[in-house]
C-alpha cells in the first residue's frame, strides 16, 4: 500500500519519499511516524528503502581520485609543452603542474616524476609526451628509446602497482622478478586508447616497453616488416598486453600475473 | 541533510559567489567537485569502472577551455556539463562497437536488460545475482541515465532538488519526479525479488 501526502506547494508525493526528503511539515512527520508504529508494511517499505540507500553507498563509493589527479597535472604538463595553448595558458599549466604535484604530495599517492618540478617543462626534462596524438607501437617505442625510457612515474610500492593496472584497464597486474630485466616505471601513451599503459624496463641493458590496455580496445597491433623490432602480445584477464623489444624473444610478458589468482 | 560545500550550485542556480578557479587552483577545485562528478559519469554510464575513464578525460578536457570559464560562477556545474558530454560520447563510442545498447539521450532512456554489469573494483557481476547489492544494482540498471543520475546525487551526495537541477541542466520537479520515481521502481524490485520484510534468506531488512 502507498502513502501519500500533500506538501505546502500543493504537489502529493509518495509519503516515505516526503519524509526522507525531510519535506513533511512537523504536524504531518508526527502523523507518519504514528502510522508507521500501526503499520508493519509501511514499516518495512521504509527498512526497504533505507537499506537500497546504504547498499548504493556501498556500491557507489567514488574512488579516491589519485589516478585524476595524476592525468590532470600529466595533462596540463603536455599541453603546456605542447605550444598549442596561449602565452597566458601556459604559464598557467606550468603553475598548475607545480600546484598538482604538491596536491599529490601531500596525500601521499603517487611518487612524482621530476618532471613536476621541472623549470624547463616536462618534455626538456626527458618526459614521454602523453596525450598526444595515436602513434603506432614502433613510433611510441622510439619516442621513449629518444627519451631514454624515463618513465612518467614510479610507483612505491607492489600495491599502488597492481591498483594503476586495476583502475586503468580493470585487471590488477604485477610483474614478478626475473633475471635481467629492470623496471624502470610507468607512463602513458596513446596507442590502442588515449592512455594505454606503458611498463618502461631495462632487460639485458636494452630499453623494453609492454603496453597494456583493456582487452575489448584491442584493434590488433603489429609492428612494421622494415623495423628492427618485435612485438609479442599476450592477453591476461581483462588486459591485453604488447611487449615491444629489440630482442629476439619476449622476456617481460610471462612475468605479468594477476594478483588474485595466486 | 549532508552539506556539500563548494560543489554545489545555490539553490536558484545562480553562479556560486566567491568560487574563481585561478591558474592554480583547478585541481583543487576538480578535487572538491569530483565526488558529484564522479557520480554523475556513473549515473550516465552506468558502469563505476568507467566512469573514473569519464572524469578523467572531461578533466582535460575542462583544462584544455579553462578559459572559457567565467571566475565567479559554479565550477562543478561547469564541468558537470562536460562531464555529460564525455560520458554521452563514450556511451556512443561503445554503441558503435557494439558493447553498448543504445544510449544516445541523456533523459528517459530506458535501456534494456544489460547481460552483466561492471563494479568499481573491474569485476564483471551477472545478473540474476543472490545478494542485496547485486539486485540493488541489476533494478538500477533498468532506469534511465538521467534517473539514476538524480537519485545517487540526492541519496549520496546529499545534493538538494534546486542543485541536482542546475548541475543537470533540468527543472527541480523534475529531479525530484526521478527521484521519487526511481525510488519505488527500486522497492518494488526488492520487495518482489526478496519478498516481504524478513523473508530474504536471511538477509533480513
């Protein structure tokens, strides 16, 4: 059975919604209440409704922004490089990056590359451009072979590592330890999405890069016949991931697991 | 009534006084807004592990025409309206592949039955699932975008008829009709998937 009353401005509503709304008069919240002690299904409406509530708290708990925040100040950072903006945006921009890396610093969540402190800017600092245009995996490997595989950021931790892969292409990764291969960090590219994750490494002193991105974006990547490069692809959980190497065999990929299997 | 301050509009949605977002102080300011944001790419995506993707990408694009917006008005409704945009656009973008139904307007589109739905944490949860939460989820999914977008920003963020209003571009009946709407809608798929008070294998109300 469905209660309703009629508010101030004339409009009838659903008499639970009024009283959660808080948009009952003090004479009509004393009536309901009266009603609901007479009334066990009206009662129990009301249980109903208030646990759909917490329910949707639980499931609709923003997530802590740390991942935002790190693309804005990355964001800001390119496009002040990037020369596209006015004289006036890219002073801001740069201020930005500054005022985002303290932001960052201060919750603790990310271990900033130096770039956010850069004077000259990210790009002089040796930074991987993200955000710019697609490029193809051959191109995205030379810009950071040119960069010398400075990554963007590092991450503290096995932690904060699985959760970037988590909360970027909804499967958690790790990489587990194997002879001779080094990483060095993480960064961005836009190849199969606009941030395909890149796992910048050292293996055997030579510069390798695994990108990783959701599995559904997966157009299927190779790299030209007259590049002297090989690309091994492996698909794990949700992720898709491309090893680029100048190696002969992969040597990063088999080390990627998902944390919850194990 | 939870009071949310700085991300919201006042209640007539006129510009919010004193809000300016300088040079430096937009992250600060995304940071303030970004719970409502959040939920409002939610509530159009209806998928919580994309819709930090949305944020991310309206958060740029907000940078990117940060002088377009006049110091002094509401920030949060500000880039609410990009945030939609990002949000519709993505919905289009998994239509034409084919991984969406069809989602192109932002008002009483009802989609249909969805095969599964994607939690924050990635994890794909099937329909027809036992628990509470899961039938929460899977009733809230049969509302359209702009219902499920009203009713977590007045149950979560605690965010006034007036200010869901001018964040989403619509009249306060109108938030309020969804909301109260969207609320039954949810009562009545609980009531007739757990039974009456009590009977939820033991998942009692």
């Amino acid at each position: 059975m469905t209660h309703h009353i009629k508010l101030q401005d004339g409009t009838v509503v659903d008499a639970i919604d009024a009283y959660l709304d808080g948009l009952m008069t003090a004479s009509q919240i004393v009536e309901f209440e009266k009603t609901l002690g007479q009334q066990e299904e009206l009662r129990g409406e009301l249980k109903r409704q208030q646990r759909i509530d917490e329910s949707l708290a639980k499931q609709f708990a923003p997530p802590d922004g740390a991942l935002t925040r790190a693309v804005i100040a990355q964001a800001a950072a390119d496009t002040s490089d990037g020369g596209n903006g006015s004289g006036t945006f890219r002073l801001f921009a740069r201020g930005f990056v500054v005022a985002a890396a303290l932001a960052m610093a201060a919750v603790g969540v990310w271990r900033i590359a130096d770039f956010y402190t850069a004077d000259e800017g990210p790009s002089a600092s040796g930074v991987i451009p993200a955000w710019s245009s697609e490029t193809t995996l051959a191109d995205a490997y030379r810009v950071a072979e040119k960069n010398e595989f400075k990554p963007h950021w590092v991450c503290k931790d096995d932690a904060e590592f699985s959760d970037v892969f988590a909360k970027s292409v909804n499967q958690p990764l790790l990489l587990a330890q194997s002879s001779g291969v080094v990483p060095l960090g993480l960064g961005y590219a836009h190849v199969i999405t606009e941030r395909t994750l890149m796992l910048l490494v050292r293996v055997d002193g030579r510069g390798v890069i695994v990108f990783v991105d959701k599995l559904n974006y997966d157009p299927g990547l190779t790299v030209p016949e007259d590049v002297d490069l090989r690309v091994f692809r492996r698909e794990l959980g949700r992720a898709v991931l491309y090893e680029v190497t100048p190696l002969d065999g992969e040597r990063v990929l088999d080390a990627f697991y998902d944390p919850s299997q194990k | 009534m939870r009071s949310v301050q700085h991300a919201q509009p006042n209640a007539d949605g006129s510009p919010h006084a004193g809000v300016s977002v300088g040079p430096f102080n937009f992250a600060a300011e995304y940071r303030r807004s970004f719970n409502i944001l959040w939920r409002i790419a939610v509530g159009v995506m209806g998928d919580a592990a994309l819709a930090e993707d949305v944020v991310q990408e309206a958060a740029i694009v907000g940078l990117r025409k940060i002088d377009q917006f006049q110091p002094g008005t509401n920030f949060t409704a500000w880039m609410a309206k990009t945030v939609k945009y990002v949000a519709l656009n993505h919905n289009r973008k998994e239509q034409k592949h084919g991984r969406k139904g069809d989602s192109s307007e932002f008002i009483e589109q009802v989609p249909e039955q969805a095969p599964s739905v994607r939690l924050a944490d990635g994890t794909q949860r099937e329909r027809g699932g036992a628990g509470f939460d899961e039938r929460v989820s899977c009733a809230l999914d049969e509302v359209g975008q702009m219902a499920r977008t009203c009713l977590l920003l007045r149950t979560l963020d605690g965010l006034e008829y007036s200010e869901i209003a001018s964040l989403l571009g619509i009249p306060p009946g109108t938030a309020m009709s969804h909301v109260h709407r969207t609320r039954k809608l949810l009562r009545q798929r609980l009531a007739a998937t757990h039974g009456p008070l009590g009977a939820d294998r033991g998942d009692a109300l």
